[in-house]
C-alpha cells in the first residue's frame, strides 16, 4: 500500500506586516485596559467587603452518614448605608 | 422608568395571635383592600380555633380529650399534621406536645399577661422523645392524643396562616405577609429580585419595643418563607432564673442555649419555623453541623456574631458592616 504525500507550501502574504503590527497593537491595549479595569474594579470591592477568599469547610461524618466538603463563597459585597435597599419587612422573634 | 419602591404598596395592619401582623400586596389601592381586609379575618378565624388561650378554642377541646379519639376539623386536622411532619422532619427538635412543660416555665397565658404566676407542675407521663411519635390518626380526621399529652400548634399555625394568605392573595398580584416576625411571600414585586427584609438584630435586654430596630442583613424574599425563633423578647424571670417560651424536648425544660436569635429561609413556612426553633434547643455548635448537613438557608446569632450558611448567601442583598468583624459564616 502506497501513501501519496501531499505537501502544500502557502505563499507568504505580503503587504499585511502594518496590519498584523497594528492588530497586536490594538490587541495588547485592550489586554492592558481590561487589566486596568478589573484592576480598579477589585480595589473598589476592596474597599467595601472585607477580604476573603472561598474556602472549603469539613462537615465530619456522623453514623452512616459520611463527611461533607462545602465550598464556601466570601461574604456578600457590602453596601453603604446610602445605597442600601430598605426593608420593608423584618424577621425576628415573635413579638 | 425605576420600578415602584416596594414599600409604596399598599399595607394593612393588624394585630392576631398575640403578634403584630401585616400584609402588603402589589394592586392598587382600591382593588387591595378587600383581599387585605379578608386575610385579617383568616388569621383571626385561625386563631379562634388553634390558640391555647381560649378554652372554647377547638384546640382546647382536643386538649381537656387527651387519651380519646377525637373528629377534628379540616384545619386542626392539617395544622397538627404539618406540625407533627416537623417533628419528623428535624429528628424530634421540634415538638408540638411540649404545652405543659411550656405552662409549667411559666408560659400559661398571652404573653403580654406572664407575669409573677408560681410554675406549675408540668404532667408529663410519657418520655418527651416518643410523645409526638405517640400522637395517633386515623381515616375521618381523627386524633388522638396520648393520655396527658396537650398540643401547642402556635409558630407552626401562624406560619401555616401565613402560607395560606399567600396562596390565596397570589391572584390579585405579588404579596408579603408579616405574622409577627414570620415572613412568607409570594411574587416579587415587579422589577425586583424578592421583597427586600430584614433579619433584626436581637432584641436589647431592657429595650422597649419602640426603640428603633436594627437589621443585620437585608435578603431577598420570594415564593418562600423567612421564619425567626429566639430567646432575645419572650423571656421572663422566676426564682431569680430567667426563663423562655423555646422548650428543649430533650429535656423539658427552657433549653440553655447560647444563642440569641435563629432565623431560617425555606420554600415551606412550618420547616423554617421547626429548624429555627430547633436550632435554639441545640445550641450553636450542633446547629451549625445540623443545618450544614441538612442545607438550611439560615443565620444564627449569638454573643460573639452571626453565622450565616452558604445555602442563604446568594439571597443576601447586603449585611451591616458591623456584622463582618465578627465570625460571619460557616
């Protein structure tokens, strides 16, 4: 059994030197931009939550039942008083 | 155009069940007031038949027959039964035959009348764990209770109300019903993610009920129930002991908990009332490894903070930043 090779060469664009220059360019300042707006974007939620990560508790086993692993999320952003949604309902013990 | 401000809706108040209740509805003013009139008038039906202060209450009735079969109404017959579900359900924690045990802490009148009364001796015949296991029913909505057993159906029927006032206000538009402190909505209001409510902070110990009250977080609330149970308001003293109305059904006496306030969102309003009543008798510790294990959406209060479970986070709109320097979650 015989294989035929077939082998293609692709001519080599020319003229499109300024245009690849300037799509990376462009690429690489929106790179930076975005960088620079999450970068802004974490700083301000800094500012109103605590710092916290997710992280992982252990719920030990009890009788049969096994243990349990719960990815925990951080704590909900805060919000400044001003901007803070009213209640218009409460929950508390029965009064 | 910004959505109307939830609070713009219209709201009736009224007082039922020993509590302070409202109801708020999304429908103009005119066409809101004869549902809202009919909702004061269910919880008002609901306690005339289920409170434990009226001796001419059905309720008592089935009480004073205790050791008999008795033919109860379709409401009796459903409350009991969602009461006795939660027993079930939170492992015994939660126990609707503990009346005479409450009444013997001193509770055996409105709490606005608990005053300097001696304790009573409480009747118990049964061991406290097996008593609503022993509670029997049979075809033609009949109960009974075991010999001495009394049923205290008080949390569970105001949540229970509050579920049905939901369901049947659902078809004039989204609504909120406040059963004093319980909060079951239906909709969320139009351009909202649920009806904004809060958890208050405990009650401070000498604070009147006018001092102005503070939230811990602010959640939202929709197609589900928010209830809260605590040792923070209905507390009273004997013998120099200060007591409360959250009876552990371990041991049949007020449980010596240390936490202050438990408050539990769940699509059902009896569950969330029976796993934040049972997260007092446990206490802190056990309750956190209870509601992680069983998924409760919840927060529990005590001296040092809050603890709020990941199942309730994605519904927190805010939490006050005081709140954050304590131990926050578990």
């Amino acid at each position: 059994m015989t294989s035929a090779k077939r082998t293609t060469s692709r001519p080599k664009p020319k003229g499109t030197g300024g245009l690849t220059q300037l799509l990376l360019l462009g690429s690489m300042l929106a790179t930076l931009a975005g960088t620079y707006m999450l970068a802004r974007q974490d700083q301000g939620a800094r500012a109103a939550t605590t710092a916290q990560t997710t992280h992982t508790l252990y719920v030990p086993a009890v009788g049969s039942v096994g243990g349990v692993n719960l990815a925990l999320q951080p704590v909900p952003t805060l919000v400044p008083a001003s901007q803070r949604v009213r209640p218009v309902a409460r929950t508390r013990s029965s009064r | 155009m910004s959505p109307a401000d939830p609070a713009s809706w219209p709201e009736l108040h009224f007082r039922a069940m020993g509590c302070a209740m409202s109801v708020r509805l999304v429908a103009r003013i005119e066409a809101a007031q004869a549902p809202l009139r009919a909702i004061a008038t269910l919880f008002a039906a609901v306690e005339k038949r289920l409170s434990r202060f009226d001796p001419a209450s059905e309720l008592s009735t089935l009480n004073r027959r205790s050791g008999e079969w008795v033919v109860v109404s379709p409401l009796l017959w459903s409350v009991a039964d969602a009461a006795l579900a939660a027993n079930e359900q939170t492992d015994g924690l939660f126990d609707p035959t503990l009346l005479a045990e409450l009444e013997a802490a001193g509770y055996d009148r409105s709490f606005d009348q608990v005053a300097a009364t001696q304790p009573l001796a409480a009747e118990t015949r049964l061991p406290l764990d097996t008593r609503a296991r022993n509670v029997e029913r049979r075809s033609g909505r009949e109960l009974r209770l075991p010999p001495g057993v009394r049923l205290d159906l008080g949390g569970i029927a105001k949540g229970y109300t509050a579920a049905k006032a939901v369901d049947a206000l659902r078809h004039w538009g989204p609504c909120l019903v406040d059963a004093g402190g319980d909060l079951v909505a239906g909709d969320a209001p139009p351009g909202w993610p649920g009806w904004p409510v809060g958890v208050a902070a405990p009650a401070d110990a000498g604070a009147s009920q006018e001092t102005a009250e503070r939230d811990l977080l602010l959640l939202w609330l929709a197609n589900a129930s928010v209830a809260t149970s605590g040792v923070d308001y209905r507390h009273w003293a004997r013998g120099g002991c200060r007591l409360h109305h959250i009876i552990d059904p371990r041991t049949g006496q007020p449980a010596q908990t240390d936490l202050r306030t438990a408050t539990v969102l769940d699509p059902s309003a009896v569950r969330a009332e029976a796993w934040a009543t049972a997260a007092l008798a446990l206490g802190a510790a056990a309750a956190e490894q209870a509601w992680l294990r069983k998924r409760i959406a919840g927060v529990l209060v005590d001296d040092a903070g809050l603890r709020v479970t990941p199942a309730l986070q994605p519904l927190i709109a805010w939490q006050a930043p005081e709140t954050l320097a304590q131990p926050t979650r578990l």
